[in-house]
C-alpha cells in the first residue's frame, strides 16, 4: 500500500475503534488515601488504601474500554494531600471526578454503598465550596445518582443513599465530582467481600456503568458563566467551538476566529462586495498553512478587513468592539437589511459619538436588539470583545432571525 492510502486506513481504523474519541470524555480516578495514610482498617486487617486504588486500577480498564480517557491523582501506593488531589484534578481539563473509598463505622452492624457529592443547598459555613462546585450542584448530584444506583444493581449492597457531604474533593473543584463509599470495612461480610478480586471487578464495572450513563456539561469551563445558555446554543448550532472540552469565555476574540464565526453564519463564499471586490495581497503574517487562511482571505476580498501598513492581516490579533460593529453590520448590509444613520450627537452610549466611524453600525445593531453596551450608557468600542459576548451577540442575532 501507498503511504497515502495506509494512512487512509489507518484512520478509518481508528474511526471504526474509537467512534467516540470526538466527545474526548475525560474522567479523573483517585483512590482514597494512600503511602503513610492507610484509611481505614477492616476487620479482617484489610487496608483502605489498598482496595480503592485495585478497585481504581479495575474502574480505569473499564472506563477505558468503553473509550473513555482516565487519569488517576494516584497509581500506586503513595501519599497525596488532598489540596494536591485536586489541584491536579483542574489541570486536567477533565470532566469528571470520581474519588474511590471504602467505609467504615464504629459499629460492626452498617453496611451497603453510598455516593457523597456537594449539594448548594446543605452549606455548612466553616466548608465553603468552590464557586464553580455551587454551580455544578445538579450535576454532581446526578452523577452521583447513576453510579449509585449502578452499584446497588450489580452488587446487591444495601442502599445507604446520596450524602451531600462537604468533603474536600467534592467541594473544592471545578468539575461535577463525586465520592464513592464502596462498602463497611467495619462490617465482617462487606470486608471479605471486599478481599475479594472478583467483588472489587464487580465493583469497578458498577461505577464505570454509572458514570457512562452521566452526561457532563459540553464545556468545563462555562457551567457557571453568565452566558452560558448562548454559548451552547452556538455550539448547536454549530457557529462557534470549543477547544477540547474549554470554551475559554473570557479570551478575547481574535480577527481570525471572528470572520470564522462570521462565514459560517453569512458564508462568505456566496456575497460580493459592496463595492468591487478587493485583490488579496500577500500577508506576511498569513501563509497559506495558516489555519485562517482561506476565511481570512475571504474577508480581505469582501474589504470586511483591512491589511496594515506593514503588509500584515494580524489574524491572532483580539478584534474591538467596535470593529465587531462595523464588520457584522456591514454584512447585514450585503444580505439585505440597510444601516441606519444615527441621530446628531450622542446616541445611547456615551462614548459612541455619531461621528465615529462605526457609530452607524453600532446604532443599527443596538435598534435591532443584537448588540448591547458593557453597561446602559456605555459601549466601549476600543476594547476588545471576549468569546462569551460573541456568542451572546450572535445568539441574539439568530433569535431575531425569522
Ligand atoms: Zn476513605
């Protein structure tokens, strides 16, 4: 075979193998305890320590072969603060958490799992939660719900409920997290059973059948922003992406990703100019490999952007307000909808003088109700627009749609 044609292969192999590699589900494992801190001690001798981190290792294969990624806090028999559990569970860009434990009680008698996870609605004053773990309350409750009754199914233990619980690696992090209480080392039965490799395979399937039946949220990093409905919304639809599982909301927008967005909504391909369509010099900082150069190209053509002086386009430069404005007016324009000329003076915004070059844009947008100010008698045209407020423009834009 020639090289081309091997690679061909090669990924419809990988396609036909991990058809849901795309979603990228990321699931952090951590094993309870560990090193110096054993956890609790069976009846039978047994350690905490060790059953969490074989029933972890089992949930990891699992997991994995249902095509889900795992990363563990922990692979062997080490200590690990909890503060460090989950730091290193943010730096994943995961999007879940499932810490693995077994319990124990004073009394020989209680027996059966439970799932702990933080709920908004029990806060207990001395343990704050994080603010995204407020937010994410349902979430981990739901998740918490699945594994649970995944684990009561497949092993026949007792039902000792969903606990909100206010323990660190449920409360501190920024995914939907959850604790899972296997069974009672205190408890002769649930003790032996945990010895047991074939109990803890068992186990490891029932957490990993839950937590495949749970639905993260599209985005780590949008599940308490304020415009997150419009971000997803324009993900549906297919105008704007993540990267991975990040929206980055508050990374302001660059020239590229802002005609990118602009061509899938207008498609760029099908307009002419209003004037006669520009010739697309050649951009020192636009090489045919860059990612944006075909859209880029587009927009230069359709005088939608200019180049500089210095014979540059500047695609990864953030994109103004105002800027924004002028170029999503201008292609309203080209499709039908005429721009207004603003009253004499001030309009609305303070610092939008009629005179300025995208005043007219700006005045049109705000009367067709797409774009808002950064507060009621400001607009800030100079400073540059982050992801969430494209979104939430477009996602107005796209309501006004008939
Ligand atoms: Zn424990």
């Amino acid at each position: 075979m020639g090289k081309s044609s091997k690679l061909l292969w090669l990924t419809l192999v990988l396609l036909l193998v991990f058809p849901y590699e795309a979603m990228a589900y990321k699931v952090v494992v951590d094993p309870g305890h560990g090193g110096s801190d054993p956890g609790a001690i069976g009846v039978n001798g047994l350690k905490e320590k060790t059953v969490n981190l074989d029933i972890s290792l089992k949930l990891r294969d699992e997991l994995r072969k249902k095509g889900i990624q795992v990363v563990m806090t922990r692979s062997d028999d080490r200590y690990l603060a909890l503060a460090d559990r989950v730091e290193f569970t943010n730096a994943q860009k995961a999007d879940i958490l499932v810490s693995v434990h077994a319990n124990s009680n004073p009394s020989s008698s209680p027996g059966g799992s439970q799932v702990l996870y933080y709920d908004s609605a029990y806060p207990q004053a001395s343990y704050p939660a994080s603010p995204e773990m407020e937010a994410l309350t349902p979430y981990s409750k739901q998740l918490a719900q699945k594994v649970l009754n995944s684990v009561l199914k497949q092993t026949g233990l007792k039902d000792q409920g969903l606990v909100p619980s206010a323990v660190y690696v449920v409360r501190k992090g920024t995914i939907p997290s959850v604790l899972v209480e296997t069974a009672f080392l205190s408890n002769s039965k649930e003790a032996a059973m945990l010895a047991d490799s074939a109990f803890r395979q068992k186990m490891a399937k029932a957490i990993a059948d839950g937590i495949a039946e749970f639905q993260p949220p599209v985005f780590a990093d949008t599940s308490v922003h304020w415009a997150k409905d419009a971000i997803l919304r324009m993900k549906n639809k297919g105008w704007m992406e993540g990267i991975g599982n990040l929206f980055e909301p508050n990374r302001a927008l660059t020239r590229a990703e802002f005609v990118t967005v602009m061509d899938r909504v207008f498609h760029l391909d099908g307009l002419t100019a209003d004037g006669p369509d520009n010739e697309v010099p050649v951009f020192s900082d636009l090489k045919s490999n860059h990612w944006s150069y075909t859209v880029m190209s587009k927009a230069v053509r359709l005088g939608l952007l200019n180049g500089y002086e210095d014979h540059t386009v500047r695609p990864n430069q953030p994109i103004t307000r105002g800027e924004v404005a002028a170029v999503f007016q201008r292609l309203r324009q080209m499709t039908g909808v005429p721009t207004q000329t603003p009253p004499s003076g001030s309009f609305v915004f303070n610092d939008v003088p009629a005179s300025a070059w995208y005043a007219p844009a700006v005045f049109t947008l705000k009367k067709s109700g797409i774009i808002d100010g950064v507060t009621n008698t400001e607009f800030k045209p100079n400073r540059y627009i982050s992801r969430a407020e494209i979104a939430a423009m477009m996602d107005r834009y796209a309501a006004n749609q008939p």
